[in-house]
C-alpha cells in the first residue's frame, strides 16, 4: 500500500525567546524578532513530522510531503523536516504574504494540498506558537470537507482508515473516520526525532520546491483577511511581590507560611 | 433578529461550569447591542439544568437532541449549528475554550465562512462599528493583541475558561425553552467515536481544587513530587505541573497546567521550581494568589507572583510545609 501524507508546517519566532527581549513594532503591529534569536520550526508542527515519520517507519511505501507557507524563510531552520527524513517540500514564499492572516493561510494551504494529487492523511500542529489561532487546520478540514480528528496522541492507519487516540481533560476518546482525513497533533504524540547525520546530509541536497501565487491560481483579492488586528501591545503585571528572606533558606519557607497565614491566605 | 448564540457544554447530566462564563459573556454584549443570549444545549441532562441557564441570564433556550451529540461526536455539533444559524441567524456565536469548543467553534466559523478568534480574555462592542472586539494574547502570552470582526453573521469568539465570573443565579429572571427539530445529512457526521476512557486521577479534580501545588523542572526529578502531595492534601487541594515536568515524563500529561494543559483558577497557586514562562501561567493567571519558591530572583514567576521566596526549595519546601501544617492545626 502506497501511502501519501501532507504535513503542515510554519516557521515561527522561537517561543522561548526570553519576555525581556520581547519587543512590538507600533507601526506595522507585528512582533519584532529578538537580535540573535533565529525563527524555528513550531514544535507541534515538528510533533507533526515525527507523527509522519512513525506512520512511514510502519508503512514503508509512504511519502511524507511538507508544505509551509511564508516569507523570509531561512533554509537552515525550514529544512529540519527534511533531515528528520521527510521526502519533498513545498514553499509557498510570496511577498504579499508578509502580514499573513490565518483565513488567508488556510485558503492557500487548502489550495497547494489539492493539487498534491491522492493524499491520504494530513497532518498538522495543534496551534501555532506565534499567533496561537489554532484554527487553521480546522479550516483546512472543512474547506476540502474532509474528517477533522484532533489532538491525537497515537494514530493508526488501516488501509482507508484512521484511528486515534484524542487527548481530552481527563482521559482520551477513540476516533476513527475514513480517509483521506486531517489529524491535529500536539508534544503528546512524542518528542521529534533527531535529523541523523545521514538524514541531514540527504536534506542538504534536496531543494525545496518553491511556488508563488500565481502557480496555484491565488489572487490577492481572493483573500479574505476576516478579522483586523487593531492593537498590540506587551502584557502589564500589576503584581508586586513580596520576597520573604529568613535567616537561611529554612527560615524562609516558615516566613512565608507565617505571612499567608497573617494575610489570611491560608 | 441577531442574536448571541452560546453552546452550553453539560458534564455528567449537568451544565459545564463554563455555561454560566459564556452567558455572563454573552450578556456583556447583549447588553450593549440590545439583543438576546440564547443558549443551545443538548436534552441528555437534568431538565432543571434548561432553567438554570435563564437563572443565570440567557432569554432564550435551544434544546437540541441526537445519539450523536450526546457521545459529543463534534461533527454532529458542528451540522447542527449550522442549522441552527440558518434558522435564527445570530450576530455572535460563543464557545469556551474546551476540548469541544475550541474545535466546533473553529470549524463553525470555517462552515459559515466567518471569522473566529481562539481564547479570548475579554470582548467587548466596538461603538462604531457595533461589531465585537476580541482580546486574545498571544506569542504564548508575551503579547495581547485585540482583534475586530470584518464582518458580521456571525462573529465566532472561543473564550479561555475561567476568563468571565458567571452571573449569580437570579431565579426570577424569565426565558422560553424551546425544542428545537433540526435534520441534519447523515453524510456530514464523518467521525465515528469508539469509545471514551476517563484516566481521572484519583482525589480531588484540578480544576475544583481551592490550592494548588505545583512543580517544574526545578524538582530535578519525579520523586520531589510526594512532598507536593503531602503540603497539597494539608489543604485538601491537588498538585499539578509544568509542562516541561510532563514532557519529561516525571507527571503524567493530565497534570500539565497551561496554555496547552488545564486552566485553573484556585485561591492559592503555589509554584515550586516553576520559571513562570508565559505559556505556563496562561493556565493561572486567574488564581487568587499567586506564591512562588524558586532559587532564581530574576524568574519570570516573581513577576506575577505576590508572595515568594528566593531559595532553594529542598531547604524551603521543608520548613513551610511544617510551618503550614502547625498553623492549620492551631
Ligand atoms: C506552544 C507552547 C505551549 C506551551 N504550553 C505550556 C503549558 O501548557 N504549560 C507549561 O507549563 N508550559 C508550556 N509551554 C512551555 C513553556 O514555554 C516553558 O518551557 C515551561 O513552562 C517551563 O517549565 P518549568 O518552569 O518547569 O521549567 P524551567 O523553565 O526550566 O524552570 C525551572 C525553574 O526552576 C528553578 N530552579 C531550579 N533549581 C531549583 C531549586 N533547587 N530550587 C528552586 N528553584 C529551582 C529555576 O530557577 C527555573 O526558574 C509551552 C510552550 C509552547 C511553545
Ligand atoms: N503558514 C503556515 N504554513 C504551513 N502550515 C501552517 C501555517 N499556519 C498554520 N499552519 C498549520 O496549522 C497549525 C496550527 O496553526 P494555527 O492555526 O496558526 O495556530 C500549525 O501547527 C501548522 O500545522
């Protein structure tokens, strides 16, 4: 069985980008990148490849095949994918995309992976760790009307099948649907594996094949921003707080207790 | 008439503690707009729970029915929204930020081809264009970004549990309940749920917890997590976690707190070698009381935290939980 998997993946400011080095353009409202602090691969869109990559380690004849759409895409953090070992990539670059909003994004990603002839299952991230929108992979689903299963912690490929085991609160929900399908992944699937040096000496001969609006019949005016961003501004903290310091580090835990008590926080 | 529909979640045979937050929500706008709350709710629970939804300020009560919806299949709840926006075409529609309604309100807005923002804080009327605006942050929390609509019909607004105090039961408030008969194409209920298996820990739910413990990667390991447990039952409350602790492997997921775990909201929050990363506190930034233990005076933690000690927590933890369990006593 030939098995073909799209996987959607974006390239995002790196999350753990310190709050302090965190700053805002008032003009453009956009989030200026740190000095020094390259973009990475979003991690549960890297969740998402490793969820690939196991269905291909079971499946062999499988295609893993990323799509990323964006601009100012730096090759050395883009790539990675491809040196965990996926097959092809695909970039949507366009200068229009500059200040990309999720309703547009879902209508280019719906339309690159239609034309992505027989895929069977798409993967994506649960959110995306810069503008947490978390709702394009649900617009992908309903524009090529196909299942939507989320969160999944473990999936199984039966052939026209899926089923997965969907994280909730307290438990998990067993899904199953017909493919092809769109599953939403997130860390819970399992950490992403290591580009081996094999994996990232094959990724550094592998060019990505790179399309702009007009090679999948996008117009501008085709997109429908839905909503504007009319403000952005930095988080305040209105808390101050009070540091209790004993004797020693001992002493210190009593203080605090004493101190909630006093409060009547306790 | 446009009004403000809200999908009311029912647990066990009863509302969702997020039915009163979405009303109160949506009575913030209704308010505003001069018009209706009206709230869909599926018929598997108690009938008293119809009425409390008005008590608590919705005007209107859909009652929707099918196998389908009672297993929260989201595909049948998604078919039957749609239906139900056909018949009364509302202005806004609210979810909470919950494993349902975090999807069905992402994918309703897709159906419709409207727009939708995901966990929103606050919302309020634009006076000029009286469409809503949305508070959301993002950048995992190290931004807050408001939002407004382009367009109407109907504005879809996932609001973060917790972020909206419901009203207080007012039972002289009236509202019809209403029946509602929708037919929806089999086709379009896509997945099929097998089964559903609760891994509830045993003790008390995190959520419902009035304290809460809870340690990161500070710990250095699993074992330290006993010593959470032992101050969190002096209070009869729960212990939680980072998510790098979960990741770790050191707690299971269902601990996680955060951004991508639980949101909590209890009276006393105390973090135990937590840094305070902005994606972890999107999960407390609710709580009452905010107490920090960590050995680094520059942690993030300190600035949302209103009591703390700079320390180490082998050495801190000890004497304050002693200290905690004496002055409990007397
Ligand atoms: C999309 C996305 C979603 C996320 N969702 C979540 C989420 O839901 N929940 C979540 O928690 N995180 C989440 N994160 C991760 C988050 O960004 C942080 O990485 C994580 O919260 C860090 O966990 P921590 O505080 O335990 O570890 P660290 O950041 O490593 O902090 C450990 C702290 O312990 C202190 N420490 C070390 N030794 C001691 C000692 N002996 N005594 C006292 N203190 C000590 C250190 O000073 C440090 O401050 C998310 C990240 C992303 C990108
Ligand atoms: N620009 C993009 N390019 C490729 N995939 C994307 C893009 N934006 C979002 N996605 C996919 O949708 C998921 C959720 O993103 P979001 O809805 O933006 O939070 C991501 O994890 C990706 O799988």
């Amino acid at each position: 069985m030939s098995f073909n998997i799209v996987v959607c993946v974006k390239q995002v400011v790196d999350p753990d980008t310190p709050s302090a080095a965190f700053n805002i353009n008032q003009d453009k409202l956009s989030v200026i990148p740190a000095d020094g602090i390259p973009p990475v691969v979003n991690g549960y869109c890297e969740n998402a490849v490793e969820a690939a990559l196991k269905i291909k380690d079971s499946i062999p004849d499988t295609t893993v095949t990323v799509v990323s759409i964006g601009t100012n895409f730096i090759m050395d953090v883009i790539k990675k994918p491809l040196s965990m070992g996926a097959d092809k990539m695909i970039l949507v670059d366009d200068p229009n995309l500059e200040s990309l909003d999720p309703f547009s994004t879902t209508k280019i990603l719906s339309s690159v992976i239609s034309k992505i002839s027989d895929y069977d299952l798409i993967i994506c991230g649960q959110h995306a760790s810069d503008w947490d929108n978390a709702h394009v992979p649900m617009g992908i689903s309903e524009t090529l009307n196909i299942p939507c299963l989320n969160s999944a912690r473990e999936i199984d490929i039966k052939p026209n099948e899926i089923t997965i085991k969907s994280s909730i609160p307290d438990g998990y929900i067993t899904l199953k649907s017909s493919l092809p399908a769109l599953v939403t992944v997130s860390n819970e699937i399992g950490e992403p594996r290591y580009p081996t040096l094999k994996g990232i000496m094959q990724a550094s001969r592998k060019t990505p094949e790179k399309l702009s609006f007009e090679n999948i019949d996008i117009k501008i005016s085709d997109l429908s921003p839905k909503m504007t961003l009319v403000d952005l501004a930095l988080p305040v903290s209105n808390s101050k707080c009070e540091i209790l310091e004993g004797e020693d580090d001992a002493d210190s835990g009593k203080l605090l207790a004493l101190k909630l008590r006093e409060s009547k926080i306790i | 008439m446009s009004d403000i529909l809200v999908l009311a979640e029912t647990e066990n045979n009863y509302l969702h503690s997020t039915a009163g937050e979405l009303i109160a929500a949506g009575r913030k706008l209704a308010d505003e707009l001069g018009n209706q709350v009206c709230a869909v709710i599926t018929d598997d629970v108690d009938e008293s729970s119809f009425k409390n939804l008005i008590h608590l300020g919705a005007d209107k009560v859909y009652v929707i029915s099918h196998a389908e919806l009672s297993k929260g299949n989201i595909d049948a709840f998604v078919s039957y929204l749609e239906q139900i926006c056909i018949q009364i075409n509302p202005n806004v529609i609210l979810t909470s930020r919950t494993y349902m309604g975090r999807n069905i309100g992402a994918r309703i807005a897709y159906r419709l081809e409207s727009g939708v923002a995901q966990d929103c804080i606050d919302v309020e009327i634009d006076k000029n264009s009286s469409r809503v605006i949305a508070t959301r942050p993002v950048y995992g929390g190290n931004a807050v970004a408001r939002f407004t609509f382009n367009q109407d019909d109907p504005q879809v607004i996932i609001l973060r549990v917790k972020s909206f105090d419901s009203n207080e039961i007012d039972t002289t408030r009236n509202g019809s309940i209403e029946k509602l008969n929708i037919s929806i194409d089999n086709d379009a209920i896509k997945l099929k749920l097998i089964e559903t298996v609760k891994e509830e820990s045993e003790g008390i739910r995190l959520e419902d917890a009035p304290v809460i413990v809870a340690g990161g990667r500070g710990l250095g390991g699993p074992e330290p997590f006993k010593q959470l447990e032992e101050l969190a039952n002096i209070f009869d409350g729960a212990v939680g976690a980072s998510r790098a602790v979960c990741d770790a492997g050191w707690m299971d997921h269902a601990f996680q707190i955060g951004l991508t775990g639980k949101q909590v909201a209890p009276d006393v929050y105390i973090t135990v070698g937590i840094s305070g990363a902005s994606q972890h506190m999107a999960g407390c930034l609710g709580s009452r009381n905010i107490i920090a233990i960590n050995n680094d005076a520059d942690a993030n933690i300190f600035k949302d935290a209103s009591y703390g000690v700079v320390g180490d927590w082998e050495k801190v933890l000890p004497s304050f939980t002693e200290a905690v369990r004496d002055l409990l006593k007397s």
